[in-house]
C-alpha cells in the first residue's frame, strides 16, 4: 500500500474475533461492494484503514484503492429503541452473577478483545439505573392487586385504607454458616400473601470503596454517588429494613399491613410493633407453619440422636419423625379448609399435634375418623408403652405440647414467597461467593431480583418499561423456553406422591424520620387525651364480646392492639411498689416497647408448661376450666386484666416457676424458691401480700368482679398447690387504686398519645404536661 508520495506504507492489521449484527453488517458490505462501476471497484479492492473498538462494539474505517472513496462499516446498528451489544453483555454478565473479571476471561477465551473497566463501570451504572426503575414500576404495579383484592374482600380499615397479609425476610451479601454474621449488604423484602409480589424492598451497604479508599489514604473522597447507608451491626439490617417498608406502605401504596408473615425472627416484629407504623392497628404476627415445623423436627431429632436413651427407642423416632410432621401438616390443611370459626380451627389442631405422636406410635384410642382409617388402625402395633418405658415418649409430648401452644397454624401460612425472592437474589449476586458490595452493584442486582421475581422475565420487562419494544428475539425466546420449562416442572411435582422413608441499631437523632421533634402544643395534648381516654370506654355488651374475641390472648391481634393501650395486672405491683421519686421513664420504655421474652428460659418454661398446669388443676377442683380474654375495669376504662382461667369457683391464675421445678411445692416455699407463701410456725404458710403475683391477683379480682381467685404453681409432673385467695378491697383502696390511676394519666398516657420513642427522644421523667394533667386523687 503507498500513499500520495508514492511511499509504502504497512496495511493495518487486525486480528482475533469480533461480535457482528450478521444482517445489518452483510448489507454494509453488499453496498460497499456496489459503490461504483466506472473502475470496476469491489470488496476486494477495498483495504482496512482503522479499527475504532468501544467494547464489544467495533467501527471499520475503509478505503477504495481504486476510486479513494471512504467508508465506514459498522459492527451493529445504532437504535435509541433497544440496548446496544455492550449494555446487553453487560446485563448478561450481571444475570448471571458475574462481573466485569468474568466478562472479560470469556472473551479472552474466545478471542475477542476485553472491555475496559471504565466501559463496564459507566454501562454497568445504565443498567443498574434502568433495573431499578423497572423495579419500582413492577412493584407499584403489585401494589395495585393487592389493593383491589383487598377492596373486594372488604378488607378495609374504618379509615378507608385497605389492610393486606404481607410476608417478610431478608439475606445477606454473604454466607455465615451460623457463626460469622458480618456482611457488608443486606436486603429485606416484603411480599404480598394474595399477588405473591415484592411490594417493598431496602438495600442496606456498610461500605463504600470509594470513601474507603480516600480514608486509607487520608485524602478528600472526590465527588460520587456513595452507597454507605448503614453503620449498625449487619443482624440489625432486617428489622430496619422491614420495619421502613411498613412505614412506607400508605405512602408507596395506599396499604396497611396488617398481617406479617415471618419465621419466628422475633426482633423484627419487635421491631414492627415498636415503630407503630399505624396509629390505631397494630401488626399481628402469623409465625410460618414450615419453621415451626422444621424446629419441630430438630427437636425430635435431637431426641433420637441422645445416646442416654435406649438404641431402639432412638431407631424408632428417628425412622418415624417425618410422618408426624406430615400428620400435623395433613391437619392443618383439613382444617383450613373448613368453615368453621377460628378460635375452632386453633381447638381442632391442638388435639391434632397432641394426638400425632399416639397416633403414629400406635395407639389410636383418640384418633378422629379424618385422621386415620379402621385399616390403619389395624396395621399399626401399639409400642406407646414401650417408648414411655424408655423414657422418650414424655419427651416427645413435651415437644408436641409446645408446638401446640402456637395459633399460627390455624391461618396455615408460609413465608415460602420471599424465601423464594431470597434465592433470585443468591443468583444474581454469583451465589453470595462474589463482593458485590463495594460499588452499589450488589442493590442493582436486588432491583434485577425485584424485576424477574414480579414479571417472571428480565430483559423483556425492562425493554417494555424502558425502551416501549420487545428484547432481542433471542432472550425472548429464552424466557419463553425457560418458563415453559417451569410450568412443566411444576405440574410434575404436584402429581408426584410423596414416598415415606424411614448488638442493637440506633437511628439518627438528627436527621431523617426518626429526629427529635417537639411535644404537642397543651391544648392540642389535652384534646387528644380526652379523645384518647373517650375511645375506651366501652359498653358492657362491648366488653363482653371484647373479652370473647380475645380469648387467644397473645395470638389475637385485637388483644395485643388493645392490651397495649391499657395497664394490665401484671405491672400493677411494679407500679405500686415504685417510689414517689422514681422516674417513670423506664417503666414505661419496659411496658411498651419491652424486648421479646419469649424465649427467655425462665418466661419459656412458664409457657410451655402452662396448660399441663391448668389440666392438673382442673383435675384436683374436679371442674372444667374456660380460657379467658381481655377484661375491661368497669369503673376505670385504662385497666385491663387477662387471667389463665375461669371456673364455677372464681378466676384461675397458675404460676410454673422454673426455679422450683422438680421440687415439692412446700420444699419450694420453705427454701424460698416460691416467696408467694411465707413460712409459719406448724409448718403452716401464710399469703405474702406484700408480693407481687398477690397485687396481680387482687387486680385480677377487682377488674373481672369475681370475689375468688384459684391461684396455683405447677412445680412438675403431679407436683401442685393451690389456694383461694378471696377479694380484698380494701388492699384495692388503699394500696393500688391511686397508684394506678396517677400512673397511668401522669406517665403512660402522654406516651401512647404523643410518643417520643418513634422520635428518638427520652421518654418522660414525668408527664411533660404536668401543669394541665396531673391527676391528684386522695389515699
């Protein structure tokens, strides 16, 4: 080749492998080829001048030696209406769980020249811009079915909002294998019951490579979008998370959550209950029938795996542990399906788990005509004894006995959406073996998560969104191909029978929702307060049903809406004893916005072994004990009592003190482990009514209108004492009544009306309105 001053010059060279637009690039060259017939020009007088390369993306400049015309061949064709080739192997790359080190080693391997990192950092930002707003849409978009199924069932708040179920969880950027709970990303998402759609999801990122970076150097951060939104402990990322999209739902979606479905991850519906995201609902929990039933299970595997207990009775439960599982989940599911009350469905699986065990052991005697057959009972030998001679079988119903205690089953819920939602987001992040943190990617990858968990496609529905235009055919006929596959997949496994084989986060006082605000204006606090306390007035029909409606306690939402504006019996003592001086600011943090005790041993075996407790009881009064409710004080509207039980005989309250179990109850009394009862002289005891459960108990009394109370502890197995303890109300009057009262008016109620949690403030040492609301009432 030479140029105009007749000297040679070297043909430009090009080599490796280029990603074409085989039509568009064809036609390119058909009408180079074409350009001209005086000198007879075509493809093969033309020469390569320059390759100018924008990733995958190349542009030829060439040249006629013939006739010296230019031109420019184009590796794909430019469009405003779709993405280009270098923002669809991009979008690949990272729906793959890849990045650019990925990208660039398979295009190395084929030959083709890599993409620069600043290329896939600019293109990358596109993408993740795009899957985001696309994110957003889908999920306004689910936002709006919940809404009308919610309006058609009539689920609607006396406000006009409608209330939905949602489903709640989060995963982090990284595996913990149950030690090292340390990953710089989170995401929590919220999924509704009815669509199976996110309708809220939060990332939240403790790093930021960038800021890093500076700081390790010691210089200024320059100017960029910082992905650093979060500086508590990474277990904390859930309940901010979640809890921020209850806040959000009036605001995203016109939606009151008013159901959450969770797996038992107690700080998080704290969390929820705590923040009040609505002002008069509070958030009912349905804890996940699979969870329950999956820690069911590793407690009877804990059993067969005890190598105190004989080999054939471990051998036995463990060869038998799965078919009761299947036995309940069979339950729960006839049940459900009946149209039957509630409170019936909770009876009926009760019995069901309590009888499981027997059932599956052999012993038939209370089985129900649903739950087995006249041919099974025939089939199955009888070997209860011989387990309870080994020791396990009491085991097993303690185990079932706690299982039984929990309502959820009767709303036969799982959180298997957003387990499901989980795992879309452990494929786009390269299976959490990827740090896809540092730079924003591991949020836009949750966004892609969003867009593929709502639509069931990716590509096509940010083409949709975006561009108003389909996707290549290509991915199209992928998506199609893939969610062919699934239907098939789906129906198959739905006629496959089952074979049996044997530190905490602290939000921001300054900035943000959470920041102090000011107390309410006196005349505003003292209109609210009036309408407050006018609110709990009830009528005795009123009270009546109310008490009726919560006779599942803590498993009823009404019952936890409603407890939570009164003050119960079982803080009547704490609020007696207190000194004048004291301040209330503590005892009211402790009363509504205590931790979760649940599981505090203590708390845990007083609930475990409660109804033994209530039945042993039953059997020493010969008389049949009712469930009770929330009942409502006649003369003072904020008091509220919810005792074990009633009977013919009065009101029922029993204690299982875990420091006393496996002792004689009188033992317990006369080492002090029980101080209920003081020892005397004859080996006699007497009522210490100077104690604490004595002050609940005369609460109980006075609020219910029964003149006796049955009060007993259950230190074990056939281990029980019992006294009546009669009404005094003179007790009532001089040690509790002005007590309660001042409290509850003076410090309490300025809380629940104009709280100063939700606005990171200390609570008030007293009534912040002390001139215009101390209530002053004579001993």
């Amino acid at each position: 080749m030479r140029d105009t001053n007749n000297e040679e010059i070297e043909p430009f060279q090009i080599s490796g492998r280029r990603v074409i637009e085989i039509d568009y690039f064809i036609k390119q060259l058909q009408e180079i080829g074409s350009h001209s017939s005086m000198f007879s020009c075509n493809l093969s007088t033309v020469e390569l001048l320059h390759e100018k390369r924008i990733g995958l993306s190349s542009v030829f400049n060439m040249k006629c030696q013939m006739c010296a015309k230019k031109f420019v061949l184009k590796s794909s064709k430019d469009s405003e209406k779709r993405m280009n080739v270098n923002e669809e192997v991009v979008a690949g790359i990272m729906t793959i769980g890849g990045g650019v080190t990925q990208l660039n080693t398979v295009l190395c391997h084929i030959n083709i020249p890599p993409m620069s990192i600043r290329l896939y950092q600019n293109t990358h930002n596109t993408i993740s811009q795009w899957w985001k707003e696309t994110a957003k849409h889908s999920m306004k978009e689910a936002g709006i079915i919940e809404k009308n199924h919610a309006l058609c069932i009539g689920s609607v708040h006396n406000t006009g909002i409608p209330m939905i179920s949602v489903s709640g969880d989060a995963c982090w950027s990284k595996r913990s294998y149950g030690t090292n709970y340390s990953a710089s990303s989170g995401v929590g998402a919220i999924v509704g019951i009815y669509s199976k759609k996110v309708l809220y999801y939060g990332v939240k990122n403790k790093i930021c490579s960038i800021c890093s970076r500076a700081n390790s150097n010691k210089v200024q951060a320059p100017n960029h979008t910082c992905f650093k939104n979060f500086h508590g402990p990474s277990t904390a990322m859930e309940a901010v998370i979640i809890t921020e999209g209850f806040k959000k739902s009036i605001e995203n979606h016109g939606l009151i959550y008013n159901q959450y479905i969770a797996d038992g991850d107690s700080s998080t519906y704290a969390s929820i209950r705590n923040s009040r995201p609505y002002n008069d609902v509070t958030v009912g929990k349905i804890e996940c029938k699979n969870h329950l039933l999956r820690n069911y299970c590793k407690g009877l595997l804990s059993i067969a795996n005890n190598t105190t207990y004989h080999t054939r009775a471990r051998k036995i439960i463990k060869e038998n542990y799965l078919r009761i599982r299947w036995g309940i989940d069979s339950s729960i599911k006839y049940w459900t399906t009946k149209d039957i009350a509630f409170e019936e469905k909770v009876k009926m699986i009760k019995q069901d788990i309590l009888n499981g065990p027997y059932h599956i052991f052999g012993d038939h005697s209370k089985c129900a005509s649903y739950f087995c057959n006249d041919q099974i009972k025939k089939r199955n030998e009888n070997i209860v004894p011989e387990l309870s001679a080994y020791g396990v079988f009491q085991k097993v119903e303690e185990l079932a006995h706690r299982l039984s205690l929990h309502t959820s089953f009767a709303y036969n819920q799982t959180n298997n959406t957003v387990e499901s939602f989980n795992a879309r987001v452990a494929k786009f992040v390269g299976g959490k073996r990827v740090n896809f943190s540092q730079r924003g990617s591991y949020l836009a990858r949750c966004a892609a998560a969003v867009v593929t968990y709502n639509t069931g496609t990716l590509q096509s529905a940010v083409h949709k969104f975006i561009f108003d235009t389909e996707a290549n055919p290509e991915i199209v006929r992928l998506e199609q191909m893939r969610r062919k596959r699934n239907e098939a997949r789906i129906e198959r496994n739905t006629k496959k029978k089952k074979i049996i084989r044997p530190t905490t986060y602290k939000k921001d006082a300054y900035y943000g929702e959470s920041c102090q605000k000011v107390d309410m204006e006196d005349e505003q606090f003292k209109e609210a307060k009036e309408n407050f306390l006018k609110a709990l007035e009830l009528s005795e029909l009123e009270k009546n049903t109310l008490e009726k409606d919560t006779i599942l306690q803590s498993g009823s939402p009404l019952w936890l809406e409603t407890r939570r504006k009164l003050l119960t019996a079982s803080w009547f003592a704490t609020v007696c004893k207190r000194r004048p001086t004291t301040e209330c600011g503590p005892l009211i943090k402790q009363i509504l916005y205590g931790k979760d005790l649940s599981n505090v041993p203590s708390i845990k075996h007083g609930r475990t072994n409660e109804q033994t407790a209530i039945r042993e009881l039953e059997n020493a009064l010969n008389t049949h004990i009712e469930q009770c409710g929330l009942f409502i004080d006649k003369e003072f509207p904020f008091l509220g009592a919810s005792p074990d039980g009633k009977c013919e005989l009065g009101i029922i309250e029993v204690k299982c003190p875990s420091t006393a179990y496996g002792m004689e109850p009188d033992d317990a009394i006369a080492q002090k482990k029980v101080d209920f009862w003081l020892p005397m002289n004859n080996d006699k005891f007497k009522i210490n009514k100077k104690h604490k459960w004595y002050y609940q108990i005369q609460g109980q009394l006075r609020i219910t209108g029964q003149d006796r109370c049955v009060f007993a502890i259950w230190t074990g197995p056939g281990k029980l004492k019992f006294e009546f303890v009669e009404k005094d109300s003179q007790f009532w009057k001089e040690k509790m009544e002005a007590h309660l009262i001042r409290f509850y008016k003076n410090c309490l109620l300025p809380e629940l009306i104009d709280p100063r949690q939700a606005r990171n403030m200390n609570l008030r040492a007293h009534s912040s309105h002390i001139q215009t609301n101390i209530v002053k009432i004579k001993n």
